[in-house]
C-alpha cells in the first residue's frame, strides 16, 4: 500500500491504487457501518485514545467513499444547497481524498454536545 498519494480536484485517484486498499469496517458517530483503511483506523484508535486523557472526545463521522458515494453526495448537495455551493465544498467524483480511505472526518464531543456535519 501506497500511503503517498495525491488527490484533489485537478488530480483524481487512480483506478490501480484501489488494487492494494485494505478496508475495516467501523461504526460512525451516527450508528452507520463505514469503512477506512485498516492503518489509518488503527492510528485513529490511538489518537482518540490519547485526546481521551486530556478530556477531548472524538468519534468518526466518515471515512472511505466509492465513486458512488461520491456521486450519491454530489446528488444531495446539488438538491440540497444548488449546484454553485457543491461545486463549491464538494469533491467531483474520483477526486476526493475520501477515496483513498485515507481520509476522515471527525466528530468532536464537547460536553456531550456532538459537533459534526450532518446536513
């Protein structure tokens, strides 16, 4: 596995890269099975262990997309906020990090209150 890989939006993912990912499946802050890749969640593991000791909370909010995700995401967006704003705040297909596995978002937990993107 690759772990340097460049991707963004003049750089899409390549389709060999997807030959080597190695997947986990967790739950999310909202009780969704996702995936990530194997590495990345276990160095998350300990990073939310540590924060745990100085009293900061984190949880996975997502993590790995498929192409399809990506598109679905694009949908609900464009539905949602207009085609300007996903344009915008929202990776084309095969050109978000999330596609590595590599990338997560994270919850932050502050006095129980959940901090996230949800809409």
């Amino acid at each position: 596995m690759d772990y340097l890989v460049l991707v963004n939006n003049s750089i899409a993912v390549d389709d060999a890269y997807f030959d080597d990912l190695s997947l986990v499946n967790c739950t999310n802050i909202l009780d969704e099975s996702i995936l990530i890749e194997e590495k990345t969640y276990n160095e998350y593991l300990k990073l939310r262990g540590f924060l745990k000791t100085k009293n900061i909370f984190i949880e996975l909010d997502s993590g790995y997309r498929s192409l399809e995700q990506q598109q679905e995401i694009i949908n609900e967006f464009t539905r949602k906020k207009g085609k300007e704003y996903t344009k915008k705040y929202v990776a084309p297909i095969s050109k978000s990090e999330h596609h590595t596995g590599l990338a997560l978002d994270i919850a932050l937990i502050v006095n129980g209150i959940k901090y996230y993107e949800n809409d």
